[in-house]
C-alpha cells in the first residue's frame, strides 16, 4: 500500500488554509462572540449598521472633517440621535430630534454648560396686590396687565417670585413694563438667589417686550434656585408689572 508522504500533507493542509481564508474574507464575519476582552478599532476606522434596504441605521466614526461622530436613525432612516460639531461655537454638542428632524433636547455647544432644547419655563407669582383703577377704567385693567401704585413701592420691592432648577446657561423673560398713570421712571431686575443677572429700565408708557438674554451659568446644576422679579421707582404714579414668561434657554 502507497502511503502519501507528509509533505503532501502539510501541502493540502496549508492549500486548504488558505482556501478557507479566501471564503471567509469573501463572506464576511457572520456573528460572532467576544469573551472578556473586547473591540478595538484605530487609524479612524468606523462602525457602519444597515438594514435590510441599506438604509444606514448607525454610523460611529469620523465624519467628512475627520472628526469622530455618532448617528442613530429611525426604520427608513430618519435621524433620532446624533452628535455633531459647530462651527459657530467650536464645541461638539448631542441632540435627539423627532421624526421631522427637528431637535427637541440637546446640550449647548454656545456654553459647554447645561442644555440649549427645550426651552424650560420658570414659574413667577405676584408678591403684590395690584393697583385698581377706579378714577381711570381705560387704562390698566382694561388693557389686561397689572401694575402697582409707585407709593406702595419701598424703595427696591419684590414683585414676582418663584423657584428653578437651573438646566440652561441663559434667561429671558417677557412682560409688560414702564409707566401705567403719569410718567414715574422704573428700573425692574431680575435675581436668582438675590444676585442680579439682569436689569431694564424703562421711562415710557407701558410695553409688552421681552428682556434678556441674561447669563445665569454661574448657577446652572443648582436646584431650588430662588427667582425673583423686583422694581424700584422715581416720581409718582402707577408702573406696569406683569410677567408673561419667563423662561431658561
């Protein structure tokens, strides 16, 4: 009986190997299993997920500029979340979006602190008792804000007060403000934990404006943050004082 040397052997044996590397590089790897350990990837190499259709679903890796972003789409291939750079600002920032594209959280590239989507509202409630127009009945009430008599202001007062979670670097806020009777001239501030972030003042006739936007990012992360709206007074008459918004962006 003939016996086939080993070096034949050997021979089908490294001709088999290379064969079966040939068909796996072709086919890909089909699943696989990683036991402690794990994946890495360098010299910007990128993670790439499509469907069924060849909608890309998830891409993590370096974009057109080089740098290493993150996309997560929708079934058809909408955007859900992302991370993207800003040339405006020079910071990277995330954001979710919903299915029109349209970004409803993310974090703020302009500041580095705190979010810029959604908006948040803070809540305000009168500290005062409103000024009533009995002598004048066209004015004040009937043009829908409220407003204080000068006389019952002491000096720099407290008119609206409320409290936040500060989740922004930035604050407005929207109201009706300067003279409602006679022609008083009328700083309005606006504190959080009794520091002024912001200030107007108005020597004109009532007004619905919006002021601001004011930094607060010395107090974004804190909670329970006292929010207060004041106002202090020249001359004699009824000033305007009503908050209509006011919000962290």
């Amino acid at each position: 009986m003939q016996v086939n040397q080993p070096s034949n052997i050997i021979d089908r044996v490294i001709a088999l190997e290379r064969e079966l590397a040939a068909v796996r590089k072709k086919v890909g790897l089909s699943s696989a299993v990683i036991a402690r350990g794990g994946l890495t990837l360098v010299d910007d190499s990128y993670i790439k997920v499509t469907d069924s259709d060849g909608v890309e679903i998830l891409y993590i890796g370096p974009d057109a500029e080089g740098k290493q972003r993150f996309v997560l789409r929708r079934e058809g291939g909408a955007t859900l979340m992302y991370t993207a750079g800003s040339s405006q600002y020079g910071r990277d920032y995330w954001a979710m979006t919903d299915s029109s594209g349209r970004i409803i959280v993310s974090d703020s590239a302009e500041t580095g602190v705190g979010l810029a989507r959604p908006f948040l509202p803070i809540p305000l409630y009168a500290q005062f008792i409103p000024h009533t127009y009995t002598d004048n009945p066209d004015i004040g009430e009937a043009s829908g804000y409220m407003s204080i008599n000068v006389s019952k202001l002491a000096g720099e007062t407290v008119l609206w007060e409320g409290r936040a979670s500060v989740s922004h670097a930035w604050v407005a806020i929207d109201g009706v403000w300067g003279w409602a009777v006679d022609q008083p001239s009328v700083t309005y501030r606006l504190k959080f934990n009794g520091t002024e972030v912001g200030s107007w003042t108005v020597n004109a006739g009532a007004v619905t404006a919006r002021k601001g936007r004011f930094s607060v990012s010395a107090f974004t992360g804190q909670d329970w943050v006292g929010v207060q709206v004041t106002a202090s007074a020249s001359g004699s008459g009824v000033i305007a004082c009503q908050v209509l918004g006011c919000y962290l962006l």
